[in-house]
C-alpha cells in the first residue's frame, strides 16, 4: 500500500484523477473504498510525499531521517487496536471499522514501514535499481534480494548488462 501509493500518486502518475487511482489501490480493503471521499484526495498526496521521502531517505542511506519522518507520522496518526466480531469470533483490526480512511491508511502504512526499520529491515524498503526507473517496492522475498520493482525492469537491466558483456569483445 504505501509503495502503491508513491509509485502510483508520485513517481508514475498515470494522468488518471487521483480519486481513481486511489480507489484502485485501496480495494484490497472494499471498506475503506466505500468510506473514500472526494475530500480525501489532497490528504493522501501529501501522505503519498511523506512516504515518498520515506523511501527517498532509505535509497540514500539516512535511515536516521527515515526513522524520523515516520515517526513525525505515526506521532500525529495514533492506531486504534480494536476487536470486532466477525461470525462469531472476535477478531483484532488495526482499526475500529468506523474509523476515518486517510487517518487509518496513514496509520497502517507508517507503522509497517517502522517495523521493518525497528527489525532491522530497512534494505526490504526499496527503490528499483533499473535504469530511468524511480518506482519503489517492499521486499517480500526470503533473503531480502530483490533489486528491482518489477520482472520487466530485471529482464531489461539483465539484456542491457548481456548487450554489454558481448560489445566489450
Ligand atoms: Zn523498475
């Protein structure tokens, strides 16, 4: 969510209206879409360029300003732990099912993003090493290798060093 949010709002804008864009990443949760106002847009830009310089700080090694530019967020958007029942059993939520969009997400994205740092896991919070490509990625992978935001871009930076290799002859 929140590299969706930078690459989708900052880095890669597709010239669709942001209310759009925002629906579209935010339906992994349908709640928070049916909540999602026209107002909210604004809200999660500047949350987008927060997050953004997150990731920025991190590509250049300053975990020291990425630690506190999340914590400045986290500071101003506390989470709300809730239990709520669901077919009958209760269930934790990061947040009680009413809880404002913009607010929640920031919440939601500060909090994992300072996790990872907090375990020592900053290298996951990644900017793709492709060539002319700024998008940024969470690394999922086992062994924290990933370098690149998507196959496209590691296919293109491996035929553009294959190129290289069989030029230099
Ligand atoms: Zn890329």
């Amino acid at each position: 969510m929140a590299a969706d949010l930078v690459n989708r709002l900052i880095r890669e804008p597709s010239g669709t209206p942001t209310a759009a864009v925002l629906a579209d990443i935010l339906a992994i949760d349908p709640p928070s879409v049916a909540k999602l106002d026209v107002d909210d847009a604004p809200g999660f830009v500047a949350l987008a360029h927060r997050l953004d310089t997150v990731f920025d700080s991190l590509r250049r090694g300053d975990l020291d300003a990425a630690a506190t530019e999340l914590n400045a967020l986290l500071a101003s958007h506390s989470a709300h732990p809730h239990l709520a029942k669901e077919n009958g059993e209760w269930r934790m939520h990061h947040h009680p099912a009413d809880a404002a969009v913009l607010p929640m997400w920031t919440s939601i994205c500060s909090e994992n993003l300072a996790r990872l740092i907090g375990a020592g896991e900053s290298a996951r919070i990644g900017t793709c090493a492709g060539s002319g490509c700024e998008r940024v990625f969470l690394d999922e992978s086992k062994n924290a290798s990933r370098r690149f935001c998507s196959t496209t871009c590691n296919n293109r930076a491996r035929s553009a060093a294959y190129r290289r290799r069989h030029t230099r002859r």
